[in-house]
C-alpha cells in the first residue's frame, strides 16, 4: 500500500520493551499500530476514521520488514525516527512544528 501524503499527526511509543510499539494518529482520523517483534516491524492501519487502536490491529498490514541484525540471530532496536523513515516511503508523513 502506497499512501499519498497521509499527515501524521501524532506518535507515541507506548512499549519500549519488546515488542516495541508505537501507536499512530493520522489527519484523516485512521489510526496506525506499530510494532517490533521476534525480527519483524509491522504495522497496521485502521480501515475508518477511530480513536480505538483495536481497529487498526484489525485493518490491513502496511508495513512489514526484517529487523534481524547481520548476524541473523538478534533483533535490532528500531528507533521512532527509522519508523516514520519507514512511513513515509509509503506515503505517511509526519507533520511539521513551526519554530516561532
């Protein structure tokens, strides 16, 4: 699934143990669950506009990715700033803070 511009509006890591996961809003009101687990980073997105994060763990997979290290045995941490590198090649982009 490729995305045209869909503004991220807001991220929040809300494991940093494993798995690591991040829950996502998104401007058009869907919600994206990311997670970083046993070597895979994955995330899904809510069909509808919902505050309820189930919804996106229901919604279809847009990103799924090894994360096993060169070694083929660890998993590497992957950063917020790897995730939203991640979303924005498929089109979801966080939204700019203007500095006054």
């Amino acid at each position: 699934m490729i995305a045209k511009d869909i503004l991220i509006t807001s991220i929040e890591q809300t494991c940093f143990a494993c798995p690591s996961q991040w829950e996502i809003e998104l401007e058009d009101g869907r919600c994206i669950y990311a997670r970083n687990r046993h070597g895979v980073l994955t995330a899904e997105i809510s069909r509808e506009p919902s505050e309820d994060i189930q919804d996106a763990l229901n919604g279809p997979i847009i990103l799924n990715e090894n994360t096993t290290s060169d070694d083929g045995v660890s998993d590497y941490e992957v950063t917020q700033d790897e995730l939203l590198e991640k979303l924005a090649r498929i089109g979801f982009v966080q939204e700019q803070k203007n500095d006054v």
